[in-house]
C-alpha cells in the first residue's frame, strides 16, 4: 500500500467533499477506510494498491466531478 496526499483546487462546502469523499471510495483499489478529505486544506488523504489503481485513475474520479487537483504526493508505506 502507498499513502497519497491530493492537493485540489478548492473545496467550497461539506457536499463538496462528500462527493468526493464518495467517488474516491468507488476507485478499485483504494483503501476505503483510509479516505480523509480535509475541507479546510482542501486535500485529500488515502492509501491505495499501486498494483490495482493508479494515482492517476484516482484523480480522474475528482476531476470527473469538475474539481481541480493542483497536485498529488505519493510516499512509499
């Protein structure tokens, strides 16, 4: 497992993060008890199988809800 930190554009409510809260839980690989999405540094922390799902796939599902991901920072568990 990898941890990632997910830097996004801007969160502007709680549904917002719920939303993505939700799409990042349906990605194939991820860790769906260590999701954390932080409303007031808008990023999202996770761990996910890097032999199931890319970082990339997991910012797909962000970007594909019309939120921008600035940047994503993976550290080796």
């Amino acid at each position: 497992m990898q941890k990632a930190v997910i830097q996004l554009e801007t969160l502007t409510c709680p549904s917002c993060m719920q939303k993505i809260h939700n799409a990042v839980k349906s990605v194939e690989g991820v860790d769906k008890d260590s999701i954390k999405v932080l409303f007031n540094s808008s990023k999202v922390k996770l761990e996910f199988d890097s032999e199931k799902v890319s970082i990339e796939n997991i910012e797909n599902a962000i970007t594909a809800l019309g939120y921008e991901v600035k940047k994503s920072q993976i550290k080796a568990r």
